[in-house]
C-alpha cells in the first residue's frame, strides 16, 4: 500500500464528487459558471488514507443562501447516508479571501487546492490568492503557524517519543511535513525538503494500514494495533516498526528546527545587525540569542567544548545553534579518559538544566554527539518499551526523569550522583536475557569512571541503578509496619546518603512514568518507608573540617599573609595564607567576585589564629588572568572595607537577576545541632551563581559570628557549602541561634535568586 493507491483512492473520490456535483446542477437551478467544486487539505494533495475525511471547498459568484443549501445537501446526502465523513466550506472567492487572514487552517488549505468541478476560473483565483497572500503577508501568518505548532505537541505529544503516537497530529507527524512543505512555499527561507520524504512515506503507509486494519478513521497507533500493523508493513515486531517511526519522527523535527531558525534569522536581520558577539567561555560566545561557537576556533584540539556549550545553553535556557552543533559534530574529538572535571562537572551542569536541556540535548544527539561522547547511549535511543504503564520510549522516558530530578536537588547532598543517576537509571533495558536494573548497574559503573567519577561514586551510581525499584516495590507490597521489611532494605542500602539518593530518583521515576505508576497514596507509603529505615540507621553526616598538611602547618607557623596561584589545565589552584580575623573569608570571596573568579571548590580551616585556605576557580573568559600582585592587593583593600568592591560586586549581582534562565528550586538553608563538634554546621544548598560565596560568607559574618573553616563544592550547576561557624567565643552557637541564622541567610539568598 503506497503512493499509487492513495492516487487511486483520491482519483476514485473524485469521479464519484463530479458525478454527484452534476447530478445537484441539473435540480438546483444554479449553473455551471455560478459555481465551483474543489479540493483542499490532504484531499488537494491527493492523499487519502481509507479513512480520511474529504475535504472541500465550494466556491460561488454570490448565490442566494437557501439555494446554496439545497444543492449542498442533495450533493452530499448520498455521501453522508453511507457514513462518508465531509468537511466542507460554502463561500464566495472575497469570503475565502478575508477568512484566510486570520485561519492558519485555511490558508493552509488553499495552498493545496485543486480543482474538481464547476467554474474552473474560480478554483483558479482562489488558488491565486492564497499563494500571493500566503507570500506577500508571510510574516503576520507566522505567528500562528508557530501557536498551532505548540497547541498540537501540548495535545497530541512528540511522536518520536510515544508509545501511543497519532501519526498525523503528533509533533513530528504527516501534519508537520504539511506545515513544513507550506513553509517552502512561502519562499520566504529555502528548507531541506529532500530531508522530509523518507518520513513521509513511511508515515503514510503506517496509516494507510492503520485504517485498513481498524477499519476507522482514527491515527492514533494504540499498542493493541502495533503488532498487526507490523507485520501487515513486514517487520519483524512492533519494536521494529516503533523503533523506524521514532527516528523519522526525529528527522522531521530536525528539519523543522532548521527551518525555523532560518525563518527567524532572516525576521531579525535588522536588529541582530546591532546585536552583539559576548564571549561566554572558552571558543564560545552569545548571539542572536544563541550560544555559538566562535569562527575559527580550533573544535578538533578542544574536546571539551561540546558539552561546554551544552551546559551553558541549558542553563541559560538558549539553543545551540545549528550551525554550531553541526560543526561539533563534523569536528569532533574524543574526551580523554577519564573526562576532565570540567568536563563531568559541564555534563552534570547540562542534565540539571530541567526541561530546558531536552532541546539542546536533541539537537546534540540528532548529529550523533550524546552517542559518541556515551556510546552506551545507542542501544536505548528511539528503543520503545511496550508497557502500559509508560508513555515514552526509553531514551525520552530517562530525560524526563532527569527533567524531574532537577527539581530535587535540594532534598539530596549529592545532586551531581541523583541527576547522572536518573539519565541512565534505565541504561540496561533492551537487551535481551538481562534484567534491565542488575544488568544497569553492571553498565553505569564503568562508564561512571570513564567519566571521571571516583571509584566510590561509581559504585553508588550502581546502587541506585541496581535498586531504583526497590523503594516504591517494597513500599507497596510489603508491610512497612513490620520491622523485617525495614531490616530487608537495609541489607540493601547501605547509607542514609544512598537512602536519599533512591528517594529522590523513586520519585522522579515515577513522575515521569505517569499517574499509573505514581500516585500520592504511593508517594506517601515510600516516604514512610524511607523515614522508618533513616530512623533505624545512621543519619547523613557532614563532612569533617579539613586537616591541613605539614607544608601548610609549617605556613601557619610564620604568621603571615601569602599566596600562591598554580595553573591546573583550565583552573587556577590558589592558596592563602593569612591570620584569621572577622570577615576574612567574605573579603577573599569579594577579591574573587571582584576578579570574576569563579569558585569550583574550596576547603578553608582555621587552626591558632590562622586561616588556611585552598581554592579551585575558573577565570572569566572576557577578563585577564590575575597576577599573584594584583590579587594580593584586592586582599589588602577588601580587609579595610574599599566601598567599590561592595559596589561593583552588587552590580554583577543585580546583572544576575536581569539574566533569563532556568527556573530552579529555591535555595536551602540548614542547621546541624544535634552532632557533637567544636563548631556548628551550617549547609547550603542553592544554585550556583555570580558572588553567591560572598553573599553568604557576608552574610554570616553580619550575624556576628565566626566562620572556622568551610567546604564549598560546586556540583554541576549546583552550589553546596559546608561552613562551620562559632560565637565570638569559639563556641558552637545555641541551637536557637544557629536556627536563626539559617532563617535569615535562606531569606537572603531567597531575596537575591
């Protein structure tokens, strides 16, 4: 079934209409040359599926209403009185004309008109008018093309991604290679339709079959039909047959992109002349609202810039432009093994960005990126999984869980291990013989190290894989009550770290899954599973306070301020030595602010009077590397209170706020009382931002209080900081005033967010 049949179809409707359009001339009065017959849509086109309405357009000089009427019904009763649906329209060519200004459904209608009866030189004028006002008033239609675009994936999903896709209406479908084609008619930007017809026919056949089978006139392909339509179309399994519709799907998508960016390319050239090129990073720059690569970077001599320019689009909630990933791809050259930092901390950034990093992250893997920097990943991409209780195939269905991890980063103390986790929670499905979660966690381990994770956080990311089922099973099919269930997950989960990871992934798995798998009756019984197994062991424990080494013990002994700057590939490692006094790490977090040194991590420890402190930041790719001098003498100046670096740092803040980007959690502020220490805990968690160090560290220090030592680590795009402070004294603070001072510093960086 093919091409030739729906001609045959389509040829076959259009023999019966004229037969039946004369036969309500010769009752109606009205004549020949008074009246027109055609036909629009996928009937213009000549392509009709067995159940495909019939659309068409009768076009008139202006005839009574109630004489229109009768020769309507007595043409098409005969059609209706045996089930044929119609979708028709009764109106003059100036009628057709105004109502075409404002329908995107019937402009698009008339750009494939074709004639059937009647008045030919009416058909013609129509057709005449739509193109010439489709063209000619191109700019005022696109702003519905693109609302119709939108309102069908919010209603009908991405095709490439359903396991109950609508063949025609879902994004990716027939009817977006209509839209695309219409485009192309507009000749507004030329667009790859050589690239739309593989899809296309494949689509086409899908249905045809589809309506065959079901002998109705619905697209939507249920489970239930897969099997049938696959082996009618000759696959070996619906698996098969799923697997081709999801990368054509992916294929028309892409050249919708495409399409798209050129249209709005060209619909701003005036004002993107004024636009400016900002370097944002290293060989990347923002322009026209996009993150490209800078002309004539070297991509081949720097592997890491893919996922650098990865993370800064999600982040900010931009594309990559095409033009860009098409050159990493044609580029390209391997990471090292394992990975950079920089480069783990760049694709952890880029998995936390929520649903602003599905986009980018297609555009990626439609050039084959996500595959080469994880080979792993080509076994799961478009791989469908027939299972009632899913809705996406698996590559999508592990980007949505990672999209609702995002939103859970506050509730872990890793975040970094709970979003790299949730990508490849199902990385072990599709193979045959294997349980997907034991054979997962077989995968994710070494891939964890090729990518730079240390051996114990390998082994976690295999846990949480290995047992990422366990919670919500054992929740609802277990009696929590009983004190066996809890002593049978805790054979399993051997931390309260490991606890929380697999709640928060629990949750985001489910989530994504659909309200079949989760529900707040569900989410209920697992939370009162994790907090009767916390209770029965022990809690998440800070980490100590850094211990200094003998070189710097040696440093303390002398009593003075120095400082050492170490270039480590792209960061500096900067030490200080300095006696101790209120303020002092907020007027070294102001130095870097001020620098625009940006803080990765930081271990600080104050031991007889003297603060040590080891910093790992990255250098703002628009400002110098700064002198070991010139940061010595912003430390000099920060210490007396220089009111321009209070100054310069609150601009950069408040050009923080005027950035669009993510939507995030909002920040987390604890107190940690209970543990027995010379000094009281005070966590953060919050996303990363420009002098975020710096508000806190002022912040405390305002408070009165003394910060002894800190560990500040930046996780992806995530900040989580360990400070430990003391009263004036050297005591650890009363716990209603170590509350209090995590109220007051949330609401801060509430107020700052």
């Amino acid at each position: 079934m093919g091409t030739r049949e729906r001609r045959e179809r389509s040829d076959a409707s259009d023999r019966e209409l004229v037969d039946l359009f004369h036969g309500a001339l010769a009752v109606s009065g009205i004549t020949e040359r008074q009246i027109a017959l055609a036909a629009v849509g996928g009937f213009g086109r000549g392509e009709l599926a067995p159940g495909s309405d019939l659309d068409l357009l009768f076009i008139h000089v202006g005839l009574n209403e109630k004489v229109l009427s009768a020769f309507v019904k007595a043409m098409l009763n005969p059609l209706w009185n045996v089930g044929r649906q119609i979708d028709y329209s009764v109106r003059t060519r100036a009628e057709t004309k105004a109502v075409s200004r404002g329908d995107i459904k019937v402009i698009f209608g008339l750009l494939d008109i074709r004639h059937l009866a009647g008045n030919e030189s009416l058909t013609t004028s129509v057709a005449a008018d739509g193109a010439r006002q489709w063209r000619r008033k191109f700019r005022t239609y696109i702003p519905m093309v693109r609302e119709s675009i939108v309102e069908r994936t919010r209603s009908f999903g991405e095709l490439a991604f359903l396991l109950e896709p609508d063949i025609k209406e879902s994004r990716g479908g027939l009817r977006d290679i209509t839209t695309i084609r219409n485009l192309a008619k507009s000749e507004f930007v030329p667009v790859a339709l050589d690239r739309l017809a593989p899809a296309e026919a494949l689509f086409a056949q899908v249905r045809d079959v589809l309506h065959e089978i079901t002998r109705r006139s619905r697209d939507q392909l249920l489970l239930t039909e897969q099997d049938a339509v696959a082996s009618e179309m000759g696959f070996v399994d619906a698996d098969g047959l799923m697997l081709e519709l999801s990368k054509a799907a992916r294929s028309v998508d892409y050249v919708m992109q495409l399409t798209w960016t050129q249209i709005e390319e060209r619909l701003h050239r005036i004002s993107l002349r004024r636009s400016r090129r900002v370097a944002i990073a290293k060989g990347l720059e923002r322009y026209r609202n996009e993150i490209s690569v800078i002309d004539g970077y070297d991509i081949a001599a720097d592997p890491g810039i893919g996922l650098r320019a990865a993370a800064l689009a999600a982040q900010r909630g931009v594309r990559i432009s095409l033009e860009s990933v098409m050159r990493l791809s044609e580029e390209y050259s391997p990471l090292p093994v394992p990975w950079p930092r920089q480069s783990r901390e760049d694709l952890v950034a880029f998995i936390g960005a929520g649903s602003a990093m599905i986009d980018v992250f297609e555009s990626l893997d439609q050039e084959n990126l996500i595959a080469r920097w994880i080979p792993e990943w080509s076994h799961v991409r478009f791989l469908p999984q027939r299972n009632v209780l899913h809705h996406h195939t698996v590559d999508r269905h592990m980007l949505e869980v990672a999209v609702r991890s995002a939103g859970l980063t506050r509730e872990v103390h890793r975040p970094d291990l709970l979003l790299f986790g949730a990508l490849f929670h199902d990385i072990g499905k599709g193979y045959l013989g294997e349980d997907h979660s034991e054979f997962g966690a077989q995968l994710i381990e070494p891939l964890a190290i090729r990518l730079g994770f240390s051996k114990g956080d390998a082994q976690t990311l295999a846990q949480m894989v290995l047992h990422h089922l366990l919670l919500p099973t054992v929740a609802t099919r277990r009696d929590i009550d009983d004190p066996q269930t809890i002593e049978y997950v805790l054979a399993l989960v051997k931390s309260a770290e490991e606890l929380e990871l697999l709640h928060a992934l629990s949750i985001a798995d489910g989530e994504a899954t659909g309200r079949t798998a989760w529900s707040e009756w569900k989410a209920g019984l697992v939370e009162n599973l994790v907090a009767r197994t916390l209770s029965a062991m022990q809690g998440v424990t800070p980490p100590p306070q850094p211990e200094l080494t003998p070189v710097q013990l040696e440093k303390v002994l002398q009593r003075e301020l120095s400082l050492e700057i170490t270039e480590r590939g792209d960061v500096l490692d900067i030490e200080i030595v300095s006696p101790d006094r209120i303020g002092l790490l907020s007027a070294i977090t102001a130095v870097f602010t001020v620098a625009r040194l940006d803080v990765r991590s930081a271990k600080t420890r104050t031991v007889d009077g003297i603060a040590v402190m080891n910093w790992i930041v990255n250098v703002d790719v628009n400002v110098p590397t700064p002198s070991r001098e010139g940061l010595l003498d912003l430390i000099e100046r920060s210490l007396v209170g220089t009111e321009d670096l209070r100054i310069r740092i609150e601009e950069r803040i408040r050009s923080y706020r005027r950035r669009p980007g993510i939507l995030v959690p909002p920040p987390v502020v604890s107190a940690i009382t209970q543990i027995v220490t010379d000094a009281t805990i005070i966590e953060v968690r919050m996303h990363d931002r420009p002098a975020l160090l710096y508000t806190v560290t002022t912040a405390i220090s305002e408070f009165g209080v003394d910060i002894r030592g800190a560990i500040v680590s930046t996780l992806g795009a995530e900040a989580f900081d360990t400070l430990y402070v003391t009263d004036l004294n050297g005591a650890p603070l009363a716990p209603d005033q170590a509350l209090d001072l995590a109220d007051r510093l949330e609401i801060i960086l509430s107020e700052q967010d």
